[in-house]
C-alpha cells in the first residue's frame, strides 16, 4: 500500500487552514479573557505572533504559485 505524498502546494494550503482556525480561536479567547476581567496582554501577544506566521505561510503560497521556490536558494532576494 502507498502512502500517498503530500505536495509543498498541499502542505502550504494545509498550515493556512489550520492557521486560520488557531487564529479565530485565538481571538475568542481574547474576548472571553477581556469579558472576565482578565489580563489579555499574553494572549494578545500570541495572536501577533500567530498572524506573522500565517502571513509567511501566506508568502510561502505566493511563492510556490509563481514558481519561485523552485529556483536556487541564491537567485531569491531572501536566500530562502
């Protein structure tokens, strides 16, 4: 039986799905703790933290529909 491969496309669109779910519950939790009372500074610091993840994967995407990943490290502006 074949495992069956999963594809840079794949894996990229799979971590920006799974990104915007950890996201939004993110930011219900920041509601929940703000209508408690409680301190959202943490929690709000996660979700920066989360949104700059999401936008790499996002640009990773971008990369990968125009091809760039494809080329060697050294012709990309970044090196990645």
């Amino acid at each position: 039986m074949e495992i069956p491969v999963e594809t840079a496309l794949e894996m990229v669109e799979r971590h920006l799905l799974r990104g915007e779910a950890i996201i939004e519950q993110q930011r219900m939790l920041i509601q929940r703790l703000g209508k408690a009372g409680a301190s959202t500074v943490q929690a709000e610091h996660l979700l920066d933290v989360f949104q700059s993840i999401q936008a790499e994967h996002l640009l990773h995407l971008a990369r990968l529909k125009t091809g760039i990943d494809s080329l060697p490290a050294a012709l990309t502006r970044d090196g990645r």
